[in-house]
C-alpha cells in the first residue's frame, strides 16, 4: 500500500474514482461523490488554486490500483465550508501561529452529508485517516478538516483521534404521502392554514413551475439559471462560487441526476432551484430569482421539492444549511458531522475543550427545536 497526492480528479480518473465512490455499481449513487461532480467543480475553476481550493487528493494505491481516496483541498480562507472554523483561525493567529493554509476534506461549496472517505473496508479507512494527518504535517498544513462526513466514518475518526463536532441542518421525510394535502393533513390546524396561503399567494401571482431533468435542460436553461444564481449569490456572498461552465459540465455528463425547477410566469422564467438526487434523496442546492415575491423562495426551494420527492417515491429532502424557518414547513432538525485534527497541540486542546461542550449544546438544540416543529403530534408517532 502507498499513498500520494493527486492534484486534482483528472489525475486520479473516472473509472479508478467511481470505483472507489460507487464500488456497487448503483445506477444513481450519491451525487455529490462522483468524479463527475468534482471533475466539473475543477475544471470549470470553481474549485482550483486561484479561488482558493487546491486540489491536493489523498490516494490510497495496492499494486498500482487505486483503492481509495480521500478529497481533500489545501486552502487560504475558510469560505464555502459551512462549518465555521473562523475563531480557531483567528485564536492561533493571535498567538502567532499561522491557520493557513489548511487541509479540507470536503465536496466543495456543499453541505451535504455523504462519504468522505471513498474505499471499503476499515482498515483501508483507517489507513487514509492516519494518512491524512501525516499530510498535515509533511506539508506545513495547520490542520485536516473532514467535513459533512457520515456517522459511522464520524466515529471512525474518533478512534483515531480527530476531534469531533456536530451541527445540525433541516430535512423533510416523505412518510409515503400520496400528495401534498397528505402532508398537510399531519400538521397543525395554524401550520396547514400558513403553508396553503404560501402556495396560493405564488398562484395568485400567476407563478407556474417547470420540473426539469436529463435532456430536457438545455443551455438555454443553463444560462437562465446563472443569471438569477449570479444576482442572488452576488447579494448573499458577495462572490458566487460556481462559474457558468460548471453548470454545462454537470449536465453533460450527469444530467439523469438533476432536477432544475423553474418558475416562470407565461413563458418568462423569474426564479430557480437546482437540486441533485439519487434513487433516495434529493438535495436541494443554489437557488435565485430576478425578482421579489413573497414566499417565491419557499414555494421554489422547498415546497415544489416535497411535490417532486413525492411524485417520484424519493424519501427525503434535504434543503441545504442553517434556516430554522424550514422547521415550520416541515423540515426537521437532524445531526451532521465533522471531524479535525489540529497540529498545533495548545490550540488542539482548546478546540476539544470547546467541543467537549460544544455537542451536548447542539444536541439539547435538535430537542428543542423538534419540540416546536408543525406536526400535530410527536413525529416519532407519525
């Protein structure tokens, strides 16, 4: 066994990266772990040394064969993560140290939950783990951040002695509704009153919606789509992440795997949301509009998503980070993870010290938010 670094996915391969990403060979795998994904993500610029995101891939190789690999990005800032490492920055900073740059195991500019550590088998994990804090330290890195990881690599993580946080993020759960009233029918009677005059305001606006996958999104889509991602992006980050390429990219070679909504009145497109799915979930994405309408957001980003995932048998929605006005709507608080290793021994111990009280906190905020979700009784009992 050997382990390099590849500086990007076009060094590694479609083939050798699906098979460690997809070893089953499922039609629709996880979306957000293709080569496809993070080979667009590169070579459209969005994810590359200038914006901040060098590639720097850790690959597991067995007699010349690839057996697994860790994505994982050298970078200078600390932006399109989600999970907030900014005062641990600024800590060793003030103590003379330098945070950057910083290894980052993640899909970048996505929080979304999925494997981290594309292989099979405990000790090859174990392997790339170990692995990648060595990485830190031979190359004058900070620190290795894996972020959005499952649980179970989560734990694996621990046992190796990274440092564990959790956070938590919003998801609907299609409990087999036939229809939307279906749904509506388990919230409460103010809940269900607000959610319909949502949707029949985005009626009386004349506002329809256009569900599109595969070949039906054409470049015009595309081009469209960028416009309102580019205006609202550019108001919300003040950078948008992704370049217009990315876009082309990713429905050219993994068009079966994403759902573009779009809002038009007449023929006129207003607004988007672009979504990712696989035969289970479907991830919620970027959005934008051209304009402003009240409650156009959520009808686009998440009530046209609950239409979709209960048309299609999906069984879960999962709309993205933060927003605790998805609760309200029937999107509840589930855990993610992330786990850390920190060179810097002074600086390690205070980041377990906070996190040690960190979790505790972030759990009794799942409780507590779930307490006050839109169902009209516990939804274990649903």
């Amino acid at each position: 066994m050997k382990v390099r670094i590849a500086d990007g996915a076009a060094g590694i391969g479609r083939e050798s990266w699906n098979a460690c990403a997809n070893p089953d060979g499922v039609a629709k795998p996880h979306p957000f772990t293709r080569f496809e994904f993070f080979h667009a993500l590169e070579a459209s610029g969005s994810a590359i040394a200038r914006t901040g995101w060098l590639p720097a891939h850790l690959v597991l190789e067995e007699d010349g064969a690839v057996t697994g690999i860790l994505p994982a990005y050298l970078k200078g800032h600390s932006q399109g993560e989600y999970v907030f490492d900014h005062a641990w920055a600024d800590a060793l900073e003030w103590a003379g140290g330098d945070y950057y740059p910083k290894l980052q195991a993640s899909v970048p500019f996505t929080p979304v939950t999925g494997p981290r550590i594309l292989t099979q088998g405990a000790e090859r994990r174990a392997l790339l783990l170990k692995t990648g804090k060595a990485a830190v330290d031979q190359i004058g890195a900070s620190s290795l951040h894996i972020t959005f990881l499952t649980k179970e690599e989560w734990e694996a993580a621990g046992d190796q002695s990274y440092l564990l946080r959790t956070d938590r993020q919003f998801h609907w759960h299609n409990r087999g509704y036939e229809n939307f009233d279906q749904f509506l029918g388990e919230l409460s009677s103010a809940k269900r009153k607000n959610l319909r005059k949502e949707r029949a305001a985005i009626v009386a606006e004349g506002i329809e919606f256009d569900w599109l996958t595969g070949s039906d999104i054409t470049e015009a889509h595309w081009d469209r789509f960028f416009e309102f991602y580019m205006d609202t992006g550019g108001r919300k980050w003040g950078h948008p992440y992704l370049t217009r390429d990315f876009f082309s990219r990713i429905s050219a070679t993994m068009a079966d795997q994403i759902l573009l909504i779009m809002a038009r009145r007449g023929k006129h497109y207003i607004a988007g949301a672009l979504n990712l799915m696989d035969d289970q979930v479907l991830y919620g994405r970027n959005w934008g509009a051209a304009e402003y309408v009240p409650f156009l957001h959520f009808e686009t980003c998440y009530y046209q998503a609950m239409d979709f995932a209960i048309a299609r048998g999906l069984a879960k929605v999962e709309a993205g980070a933060q927003g605790e006005h998805k609760l309200l709507r029937g999107y509840m608080p589930e855990e993610t993870y992330s786990a850390h290793y920190i060179a810097h021994k002074g600086l390690s111990r205070a980041v377990e010290q906070f996190l040690t009280a960190e979790r505790p906190a972030v759990a009794e905020h799942i409780d507590e938010l779930a307490k006050h979700g839109p169902f009209r009784r516990k939804i274990d009992d649903l």
